[in-house]
C-alpha cells in the first residue's frame, strides 16, 4: 500500500529518496550481519586457541624434550630443511 501511494505522488524524488533509503538500510543490516558473523568467528577461534595453549601447557612438552635434546646430538648437520607450518 506504501509504494503505490507513492507512486501515485507522481514525484520522481520522493520515488528516488526512499529507493535510496531502502538501499541504505539493506547495506546497514548486511554490515550488521557480517560484523556479527565475524565476531562470533573471532570468538570461536580465541575459545579454540585457549584450549590448545591449555593442551600445550598441561603437556609441558618442552620438558619431556629438553633432556633429551640436551644429551643426544645429531651425528652430523641434517641434509634436508624441516617445512614450517604457516598458518
């Protein structure tokens, strides 16, 4: 009933003004949508991070290792690289 009493106007502005405006608003509930999206992502991922850094803490895998990579030494300088993890 909105839009055919302003078509009815017969006023190409006013027709333009709320054209705009429901555009507008469309891009602000996107952008709402999105920052609730990544918000919860960021969420999710620190959650995850903190139970791994948990795991890590409680393994002390860094004292299971230490004795032993401070008596055994390779026998000669490796031949190869190691890849790294990139993420």
């Amino acid at each position: 009933m909105v839009d055919m009493a302003l078509v009815n106007l017969k006023d190409p502005g006013i027709l333009a003004d709320v054209h705009r405006f429901r555009g507008y608003h469309n891009i602000i509930s996107w952008a709402k949508r999105q920052h609730l999206d990544i918000a919860k992502a960021e969420t999710d991922a620190e959650a995850k991070l903190l139970t791994v850094e948990q795991c890590l803490a409680s393994s002390a895998i860094h004292t299971r290792l230490q004795q032993h990579l401070l008596t055994t030494h390779p026998p000669s300088p490796p031949t190869f690289l190691i890849p790294t993890c990139d993420y």
